[in-house]
C-alpha cells in the first residue's frame, strides 16, 4: 500500500507522513486510490480497457461499503479507511467518473466546465482528505479544497501531458485547443498555466482564514509554484519531458510548508 501511494502519488504519500499519526494511514490508502484511478487513462490506448478498469473500481466501492473484501489490497484498505472515517462514496464517484471522461475525446470546453473538472479529480481528493482529518465541516474550508483542486489539478495535468500524448490522448480540459507544432502547445497552454497562478492565489488566501489542522490535507499546495517554474523552463519540450523537481527538493518544501503553517 505504501508502495503505490508513494508511486503514484508521491506529493500526497509525503503530506500524509506529515500529517497528525491517526490520520496518516487513511490517508495513504487515500493517495493509493487517487493515483491508481488517476494512472487508467494514461496506460494504454484502448478506451473499452479502461472504462472495464473504472467500472471494476465503481463496482468495488458499493462492496466495499458492504463490508465486502475485494482481494485487492488497495481497495480493501480504502474500504476500511471509508467505513471507519464514514468518508462520503459521492466523492469517490466522482473522481472515478471524471476519470472516465479522459477516456472520450471532447470538443473544446468551457471555462466552466473545466473547473467542474478538476473540482471533481483534485478537488474531490482533497475534500476526502480533509474529511480524514475532520476539518470539512468547519467554515470556509470546503471552499479552501476546490480552490487547492483548481491550482493543483492544472499543474498536475500539464505535468501529465508527455505520457498522455504518449499513448495518443489530449487531456479533456486541453481538448480542441492544442495543434501540431512546438510553439502551438506552448501558446495553447498558456492560458492554463496562467490559471494556475490565480487559483494558488486565492487558495493561499483562503488557506490563511482556514484553521491550522486542515494544512496537512492540502500540502500538495506547496509544490505547485516549484513545478509551475519547472514547466516554464521546458517551454516547448512540456510535450516531451515531465516537468519536475527533485525529491530533495518535494520533501524539503512540503515540510517546510508543514512546520511554518502555510503553503
């Protein structure tokens, strides 16, 4: 279980070992699960294969909260964490139906419907986590996790794009506006990596009114500035190579964000 959140989702395998003892194994099955669904769309080019993989997870959820075991040894830990922490199915569908909408190339969308997007992929995952550390409830902090999902989605995604193109997919909030050269994909992305900005603006504002114990569910946070910048020097190789930073570096930022209380 360790193993795959650290894999696949190493920036909320991280968080999670900075976060209070009682929450952290929750909220590392949570990682797991996040970045298992999240990998579906990117491996292979067979769309049919990857609704079959979602819809196995979709299944899995109503037996999990059964009480049903999967034999899977992630699903199985995140129907636990969902059983005891009484974490709501509706998020978890909603990532997972998201999911399925990268399976389906779409026409251009909108502004709005692009942020229903990433409020229901990152966004989602990071309400779950606030969940785990009972925060959800308390003012404004809702409204704190879909600003972090907005900033931190986009910067996700555009750190996606090499292997999404890779296996011949145009992420959905990209579809319709990317074309065929270098200089295209820089200037078509511009507007969101633009976006990323604004969004970690505001969910730093929002961050700074939020009560302290819902930084761990948001740390993440911290990395987006450092990838952003990494994205801007690939300039047209984003296509290419995956915008990073070194692990030094992820560690170092996520846990200087945790001891200083801010992101």
């Amino acid at each position: 279980m360790r193993e795959a959140a650290r894999r696949s989702e190493p920036d909320r395998y991280l968080a999670a070992l900075l976060a209070p003892r009682a929450a952290r194994a929750d909220l590392i099955a949570l990682a797991a699960f996040v970045g298992e669904v999240a990998r579906i769309p990117l491996t292979g080019s067979e769309p049919m294969i990857g609704e079959i993989r979602l819809q196995w997870w979709r299944d899995a959820l109503v037996n999990l909260l059964a009480g049903t075991a999967t034999g899977s040894q992630i699903a199985d830990t995140v129907g636990a964490a969902i059983r005891s922490g009484e974490l709501p199915e509706a998020l978890f569908m909603s990532i997972i139906d998201a999911r399925s909408s990268d399976l389906d190339p779409q026409a251009p969308l909108s502004s709005t419907v692009v942020d229903t997007y990433f409020n229901d992929t990152e966004g989602a995952a990071f309400q779950l986590a606030g969940h785990v550390l009972g925060v959800n409830e308390q003012p404004g902090v809702p409204e704190l996790m879909s600003a972090a999902g907005q900033a931190y989605g986009r910067v996700c995604l555009l750190r996606s794009l090499p292997r999404a193109l890779a296996n011949g997919r145009v992420p959905v909030p990209l579809a319709g506006v990317l074309r065929a050269s270098d200089d295209d994909w820089v200037t078509a992305t511009a507007p969101m990596r633009d976006s990323i900005k604004r969004w970690l603006k505001e969910a730093r504002r929002r961050a700074r009114a939020a009560p302290r114990a819902a930084l761990p569910a948001i740390l993440p946070l911290a990395l987006v500035e450092s990838y952003s910048a990494a994205l801007e020097r690939l300039g047209p190789n984003l296509v290419r190579q995956t915008a990073d930073i070194s692990p030094l570096t992820r560690v170092w930022q996520l846990w200087r964000a945790r001891v200083l209380g801010r992101i």
